[in-house]
C-alpha cells in the first residue's frame, strides 16, 4: 500500500507534521499520541482523515475506515483529494 513508510504531503495542512499512512492510522487509532505533542489534537485528527482519503487507503483498510471517510465527504469536510475544508471548522 502506498504511503505506508513514504511521507505523504497533505494538499493544505495546519499542522506541520511529516505524514505517513502509519502516523495516520496510528493517530485514528489512538488520538492521544499526539495530544501531547500539540494542543489541537482535531486538527491533527482531520489531517490523518484527509491522508487515509488522499493515499485512499480506505478501500483496503476495515470497513470502519471506508464508512468515516464517506461520512467526511459527504458532509464536505475533506474532498475526494485529501484537501480539507477548514472553513467547515471555524
């Protein structure tokens, strides 16, 4: 699966975190990791989204990730190219 180790470049990140699909999954998985490192851990939880839907990793990961990648799209939080609509979040 693409990504997985190789840096994948959010197209408008807020953060400045180096992304890789494992950091996403892990960040999805366990959010508190990087609470810690930053004080806005939604922002940080958006990125890892928009990065499982810009890598569309979601197609092979469980199907949970497929059905909250729907869900964000839909809603027009992130589009089908990993970009995030900050506005939705101000």
């Amino acid at each position: 699966m693409e990504g997985i180790v190789n840096q994948v470049k959010l197209p408008n990140p807020q953060s400045n975190i180096e992304w890789t699909l494992t950091k996403a999954i892990d960040v999805i998985e366990d959010t508190q990791l990087y609470e810690v490192a930053e004080n806005r851990s939604w922002v940080i939880q958006i990125e890892a989204w928009a990065v499982i839907v810009l890598t569309k990793a979601y197609r092979t990961l469980q199907g949970s990730y497929g059905r909250s990648v729907a869900v964000y799209i839909s809603d027009g939080y992130i589009d089908e190219n990993g970009v995030i609509n900050w506005e939705e979040f101000e």
